[in-house]
C-alpha cells in the first residue's frame, strides 16, 4: 500500500431525532434540540446541561419514592421536608446554567440601556407591550 492513503475521518456522531416543525409548539427555543412532542399533554423533551444540583435533587425525588415504596416514612418525611425546600428556592439558573448564560451575558453587557428603558414601566405603552409580548411572542419580535 502507497503513502498515498490517509485514514478516513471518523464518522460524524449521530443527531438526535427531532419532532416535524408543525409538530413542535411555538413555545420552544429554536436552539434547543427536541427529539419528542409528547401529543396528550404537549410535553417537549429537550436536550441540555444540568448543573449538578438538579443531579441531586433528581437523586433525592428517586430515593423519596423508593423509601415509600418501601413503607420507610420517617426516612421519607426527612427528604420530602429538604424536596420541599429545594423546590421553594428553586433557581433555574442554578440548574441549567447554559440555557441562561447568553441571556445573562446579553443582559448584563447592556444592563444601563435596559434600565433606561424600564423607566416606562407604568406607561400605557409598556404595559401594551408586556400584554404582547405574553400572547404573541413571535408577532412581538417582529413589530
């Protein structure tokens, strides 16, 4: 064999599956990959990084369930209290950093201009477009 061989690149990883557009409700970020429209409740499954808090939260819901299971109430009581708590002071920036790291970054780098702008807050005006923007955000971007 020649030296004029190289060695193939490996084969790209796989994508993930993702739901027909008309399927995929307007609801979802377009840069989160999602793989499954669930039809009874319109549930979305997405793809993203957690932070390792919801790890262990999502370790303790499974051990709450499974010391019912096992008739262990006083050892459930103690987890369902902490669940309960993590719950109350839930942080979704804490859990899924990268689904809000750009929003920060945006929101910080023009923090003075966004300021100046939430000075109309009790206008007419701002509070027509908060009503937009809560009924109709893809016609809110456009106007």
């Amino acid at each position: 064999m020649g030296g004029g061989l190289s060695a193939a690149a490996p084969p790209a990883p796989p994508t993930p599956p993702t739901a027909p557009a008309e399927s995929v409700p307007a609801s979802v970020p377009s840069a989160i990959p999602v793989s499954t429209v669930r039809p009874k409740d319109g549930l979305v499954r997405m793809e993203l990084f957690v932070a390792p808090p919801f790890l262990e939260l999502c370790r303790k819901l499974e051990a709450f369930a499974a010391l019912v299971d096992k008739r262990q109430f006083q050892r459930a009581a103690v987890l369902a209290e902490d669940i309960a708590g993590a719950i109350e002071a839930f942080d979704p920036r804490a859990h899924f950093p990268d689904l809000f790291a750009r929003y920060a970054a945006l929101e910080s780098k023009y923090a003075a201009i966004l300021a100046d702008e939430a000075q109309a807050r009790e206008t007419p005006v701002w509070r027509a477009l908060v009503q937009y923007s809560r009924i109709d955000l893809a016609g809110f971007m456009e106007g």
